[in-house]
C-alpha cells in the first residue's frame, strides 16, 4: 500500500479500537499499530530523536530500515506537515522542554529558575496578551446572488410553455390533494412533562 494510502488510513483508524481493525488486512493491521506506538512515543517523548524512533520502529518483526523511515514520514506528516518542519509540532516540542526544566527547578527548589521557566512559557505562549479573532468575520462579503428564472444560467434548457404545464400540474394534482389530507389536532399540554425531565 502506498505511503498517501496508509497516511488516509492511519488518520482514519489510527486511536480505533484493535477490534475495529480486523476489516484489514493482517500486514496492514500490523503496520498501523507499529506506527500508532511509534506516534504515541513521540507525543509523549518529544524530545526523543529520529534515530531512536526508528529504533523503536525496527524492533517491530520483519522491518527494515527503510520501512521504518517511511513510517517515520507518515508519523511526522500526522504529527504536522513535513515539509515546513510543523510549527504546531515545534511548539509543542517548546513547551515542554520549558515545562522539564520547570520540573528540574522545582526538585532542586530553585525559585528563580522556576520562575524564569515561567515566564518563558508565559512568554512563548502571549498568555498576556487577549486572544485574537482567528478569522475576521467583519471583513468577510456575503456573495450576492440575483434570482432568475432562466434555466440557461445553470446549463439546462427550458421546458416549453412551462407556465401552462406547471398551472396545469398545480390543477391536478391540488384537487386529490385537498381531499385525501387529514391530521390531527395536537395537544401541547400532553408535551408538557417532557420539558421537565
């Protein structure tokens, strides 16, 4: 299976259930919990390097080093877009070496270091400052749409003498209508009890 093939899947699949998976193939069921383990090491050890990933990888049976780089790519594109090194995965990776040398600081019982520490991630992640609007609703310009009758603008042909066929389809068809509807009143009140559950 291709490397976009396996990327779909992995994002599709990869935190199911092992039980949800036996609709794949074993060698694919197989390379999709090799590379959620090695995903699931790397989120939780950022500061862990490609080499000991692939390590990790390898000691997986029947794998070689080139299957495990490929994996890594996969992890790597889930984790954020390789080819701009992810920001998002950086950052994460950031914070987290400041929230280490926080805990460093705090077995030691070092408060300036903590408090620098603090700061940085303070710092880092514009805690002090509002959020921004992340889109800028105000700017955004509706498209105006104009009504028209004319089935030509959407690629169909006209139907001649529409109007008659259309009045004469209402005639119809409203006269069975009226006479076969039937309904029933409703009464609010019996609704009332399930508002208050």
């Amino acid at each position: 299976m291709g490397k976009q093939q396996t990327y779909d899947l992995c994002v599709q699949h990869l935190f199911d259930d092992v039980s949800r998976l036996d609709d794949l193939a074993p060698q694919m069921k197989n390379r999709l919990l090799r590379i959620r383990s090695a995903y699931t090491l790397m989120v939780e050890f950022p500061s862990k390097g490609d080499k000991e990933i692939i390590a990790h990888l390898m000691g997986f049976s029947e794998v070689q080093r080139s299957q495990a780089y490929e994996d890594l790519r996969i992890i790597k594109d889930l984790l954020g877009s390789t080819n701009k090194l992810s920001k998002d995965w950086h950052r994460f990776k950031f914070n987290n070496m400041i929230q280490k040398a926080y805990q460093r600081a705090e077995e030691k019982d070092d408060v300036d270091a903590m408090v620098k520490a603090s700061k940085e991630y303070a710092k880092y992640n514009k805690l002090d400052q509002d959020d921004q609007d992340r889109y800028p609703f105000d700017k955004i310009i509706p498209q105006m749409f104009e009504p028209t009758e004319d089935p030509t603008v959407i690629g169909i042909n006209p139907i001649p003498n529409f109007k008659q066929k259309q009045a004469a389809m209402y005639k119809k068809y409203m006269n069975e209508i009226a006479q076969d509807v039937t309904y029933h009143d409703v009464e609010l009140k019996a609704l009332e009890k399930y508002d208050q559950e």
